[in-house]
C-alpha cells in the first residue's frame, strides 16, 4: 500500500552539524517524488531520515516531525526496523548480497526479518518481485545462479525486486541509476513509472533530464555555503519546477546555471 509523507520543521543533524535544516513537505501516495540540488545540500541526508537509516551513524539524529500516514515514525515506541521494511531504499550501486542466488537475494529481507515461509510461498514471492521490477523473464530460467552474474542494469533491478518484495509503502531511491548505461537507464525509468502505481516513490537524482522524465512533483534543495544547512527551496509540480520556478536559485539550478 502506498503511503503520504509528512515532514513538519525537520532537522538533520550529524553530531552538532546541522546539515538540514526545516524542511516541511508533503511527499504524496502513488506519486514520484524526486530531490534535486548541488551536491553536499543535503538530499541523501534527508531522504535517508524518511527511513531511519540516518540514526544508524554514531551522533546522527533529526528533529521536529516525520510522518508516514498520519503515524509518527520517530515516536520512541516504533521500532526503526519496521520503519525500513515500510519504507525500503534501493541504492546508488546496485549492491546484491554476492554469495546468494538470484532468487536468495529476492529472500533476503525475509531472511533477514526471521520470517518462517513455505516453500510455494516463497515460489510466489519470488516471481512477484520479480515480475514487479521487471526482471522475471529475464532471469526465470537462472533464478539458482549468483546475483552477482547480472549485469549492472539488471542488479539494479534485482535490488528493486528485494526491496518490494517486502511489500514497502514507500521506495527511496538514491541516485538509483547513475551506475548504469543508457539503456539499463530506460528500464529502471520505465519501471519507476510502473511502481508509482503501488508505492510512494522517491528519487535523488542529479540527472535533470531524468527528474524532468519521471517525477510528479520535484524539490529543489539548496545550500547557502559550505558549512551552512541545506534547505528545501521550492517544491512544487514537476512541470512548475522546470517551466515556471518561483525561486532565482531555482530556475538558475534547472536550467543549467550552476551546480
Ligand atoms: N557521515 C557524515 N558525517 C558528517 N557529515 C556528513 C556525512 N554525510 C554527509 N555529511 C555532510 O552533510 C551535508 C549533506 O550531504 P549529503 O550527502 O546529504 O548531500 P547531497 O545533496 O546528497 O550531495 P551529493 O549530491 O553530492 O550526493 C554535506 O555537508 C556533507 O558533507
């Protein structure tokens, strides 16, 4: 089931540096949602404190309020784990467990949850997520050989496939593609297009091009010098974003001025 964001006055800190400061948005169900902006303003940083993997760096933490549905994911009663099976992240590098089976590496976040399942259930999720990250015809006839014997495109989604078959709410998505050729490219655009259909999608990318082709809505987050926080400037439709920014630093950003 796809769920909405709230993020209200959030703050992200690495120890005493406030690398983030005060975003407020709303990131929409079955929507794509891409973050743009020069490097070091802080989208890794923010996207990674939608799930909670930010805390797991010593002295990292947030401020002000997240929500998922209406529910507080930093209330200290829920658990950071159940947070990162809703909301699931597919990496830069596609990063397949390298030991582990095509079909294993689909597995792993069942394995990795403990959860106890049949034989013929894991037969169906398997093909799922695989059907789901359109990869299964490509791999139906291998699912026994190494993760590692994709090629990098097909890793990528091999990692997408691991994500949902979890069954998250929400996809994060960092840089997802800026490993792979072109054509790989397509696939993974093509499929962020699909899974938008199921899931809140959220994209870093630093390919305009890309944000332009799949995303809904686009926040452009900037710094205003080294040392200083990263904040989110403009948010808004994608179209807006590219065509009709309110903000200088916007337009100077997407049309190719700096960064
Ligand atoms: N592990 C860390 N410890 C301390 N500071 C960090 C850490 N990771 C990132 N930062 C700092 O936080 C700020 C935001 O970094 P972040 O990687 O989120 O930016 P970004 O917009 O994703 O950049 P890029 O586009 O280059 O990936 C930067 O000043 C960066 O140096």
């Amino acid at each position: 089931m796809s769920k909405r964001i709230d993020a209200k006055d959030l703050n992200v800190y690495y120890g005493d540096f406030l690398a983030v400061e005060g975003v407020t948005m709303t990131i929409d169900a079955q929507a794509v949602t891409a973050f743009i902006g020069p490097s070091g303003c802080g989208k890794t940083t923010f996207m990674r404190s939608l799930n909670r993997m930010h805390e797991v760096l010593p002295g990292a933490r947030v401020s002000g309020q997240l929500m998922l549905d209406g529910d507080d994911i930093y209330d200290p009663a829920v658990d950071p784990v159940t947070v990162r099976t809703m909301v699931g992240m597919v990496f830069q590098r596609a990063n397949p467990f390298p030991t582990m089976s095509i079909r294993e590496n689909v597995l792993a976040g069942y394995k990795l949850n403990g959860a106890r399942i049949s034989r013929s259930e894991a037969d169906d999720i398997v093909e799922r997520a695989l059907r789901g990250a359109n990869l299964w015809k490509e791999v139906e006839s291998r699912l026994d050989k190494p993760g590692s014997s994709l090629s990098g495109g097909q890793q990528q989604r091999l990692c997408i496939a691991r994500t949902i078959a979890v069954k998250p709410d929400v996809i994060l998505m960092d840089e997802p593609c800026s490993a792979l050729d072109p054509i790989s490219t397509l696939a993974v655009e093509d499929l962020i297009a699909e899974l938008k259909q199921e899931y809140t999608v959220v994209i870093v990318t630093h390919n305009m091009q890309q944000a332009a082709r799949v995303s809904d809505k686009t926040g452009f987050f900037n710094i205003a010098g080294t040392g200083k926080p990263g904040k989110l400037v403009e948010y808004d439709d994608t179209s807006t974003i590219f065509n009709n920014p309110r903000d200088q630093a916007t337009e100077d950003y997407v049309s190719g001025r700096f960064g």
